[in-house]
C-alpha cells in the first residue's frame, strides 16, 4: 500500500495477515493445512485407541482391518456396485427435491399468496422423521428404488424450499424499487434481478441439501434393499462386521466431500463478483 507524503509516494510496509481477522484472507497453504490437521488429529487418536487395544476391536477395528475390508470389495466389485447404485438413488432423489423446490421456494419468496398457501404444510411435514415414512413409502411405491429415491425427496424438499424461500427474501427491497422506476416489468425484475442476486445463496443452498440427502441414505437403504452403501452399514450391523461399518461411513463422507468441494469450486467460477464483493 502506499500514500503521500509532502509530493513523494512512500510504499508503507505489507501487513501479515492475522489468523482471527474478521473475515480476512490467509495463504491457501495454510487453510488447507488447517483441514488436513484436523483431520489427521482424528486418525491419530483412532491410532492410538487401536494400536494400544484400549478398545475391543469389535467396537473399534483398527485402520488396517479397514484398509483390508476396503481391498477385499473392491477386489470382489461390491464397492462399485454399492457406490453406484447409492449415487443413483441420491443424484435422482435431489434432483427432483430441487427441481420442485426451485420454482415453489421463488413463488414463496416473491408473492405473499404462494408463501401463505404452502408454507403452513411446508412447515407441517418438515419436522417429521423421514424414516417414519419408511413403512408407508413401501406401501405406495414397493420396495424398488422408487421408494427409496421418495425417502430421499421428503428428507431434502422440504427444508429446501424453506431455504430457496429465504435466499429470495434476500434482495432487498430498494433494488427492486429502483428496478421498477426504470420501467422494467414484474417478470423482469424477478428474472434480472432478483434471481440473479438471490441466485449464489441459492447455489449454497444446493450444495448444503445435497449434504442433507447423503445422510438420509443409510434411511432410504434400510429395508427391502440388496445393494448400496446404506444397505452395506446395516447388513454389517447385523454381523457385528463394525470394519465394514467404518468402511461405508468413510466412503459416504468422503462421497459427500467430493460433492461439496465441486459445488464450491462451481461457485467461485460462476459468482466471481461474490469475492470482489466480500
């Protein structure tokens, strides 16, 4: 940074960033680290815990059971089976959560009738468990991956939609003002302006709903299923296979990282004007 001073420019010494800035930047190797750490922390206890016997390994197997599990399906093709089937189900299930949520949660957010005629049942069946339909799910839809991809959309849609509803809100008002006193029609400030404003927190909410019907997998594969990731947890539970459990928990998270990162990666291609902006 440099100033003025008496017709000369002095170049002012650089400031090191600090690590509890408010909503400052720090190097990209640090913040990955930071990450990195954390979870290295983690498997070091799992380590320890294991490799002293301070727990059973039936309630704990160590790492090195579960690297075998892992080497042992994908040697045998139950991995891929599995990781195939339960992204199919997850990718068809938020889907069609997202393609009714986007256009009810805009409506929601714009026009006072739509909010007022959805959101009480909206609100109603959100605070319902997802896996107390499971039993009713079957009754109308078999025991097929129809009824598992309607777990997955009753476990997403109806926070999502609540969401999209509030990303929408976020436009403040005065743009929309101003919008109209330049002559711009009602369907045109919803589509240039507000949705193109609203349209990054919509984004996130994607991202975080995905998130959402990952963990409602093991749910949607809890009965009548012969192949998935959820349905791999519980066959193991039964067996008392806990190596097998840590395996599929790992494999989900991981699925899931996988899915968030690329969101974000999404993000910060389409909405460069957000970092400029914060």
């Amino acid at each position: 940074m440099s100033r003025l001073k008496d017709g000369h420019t002095i170049q002012e010494p650089r400031r090191k960033p600090r690590l509890l800035e408010l909503r400052a930047d720090i190097p990209a190797g640090l913040y990955i680290a930071a990450g990195a750490g954390f979870i290295g922390f983690f498997l070091l206890i799992w380590l320890i815990l294991t490799g002293l016997e301070l727990v059973p390994p039936m309630f704990l197997p160590g790492p090195k059971s579960v690297w075998l599990e892992l080497a042992r399906q994908i040697r045998e093709g139950i991995l891929a089976q599995d990781v195939g089937a339960s992204l199919y189900r997850i990718t068809l299930g938020w889907l069609v959560s997202t393609l009714l949520a986007l256009p009810i949660g805009i409506l929601m957010g714009n026009f006072k009738f739509f909010e007022g005629l959805f959101e009480p049942f909206i609100d109603l069946v959100r605070y319902m468990p997802a896996v107390a339909f499971v039993p009713l799910t079957i009754l109308w839809t078999g025991v097929g991956d129809g009824q598992k991809i309607l777990i997955l959309f009753i476990g997403t849609f109806f926070q999502e939609v609540l969401m999209i509803m509030d990303n929408v809100k976020s436009v403040p008002r005065e743009m929309i003002e101003v919008s109209s006193t330049f002559g711009l029609s009602r369907w045109e400030i919803l589509y240039h302006v507000i949705l193109k404003y609203a349209m990054p927190g919509i984004w996130d909410t994607f991202r975080i709903t995905l998130g959402w019907a990952w963990t409602y997998l093991v749910v949607a594969e809890l009965v009548a299923a012969n192949v998935g990731l959820g349905y791999r947890i519980m066959r193991a539970q039964r067996f008392l296979q806990t190596e097998s459990i840590i395996l599929g928990i790992l494999i989900i998270g991981l699925l899931g990282l996988f899915t968030d990162m690329a969101f974000k990666l999404a993000y910060k291609r389409m909405f460069r004007w957000m970092d400029r902006k914060g």
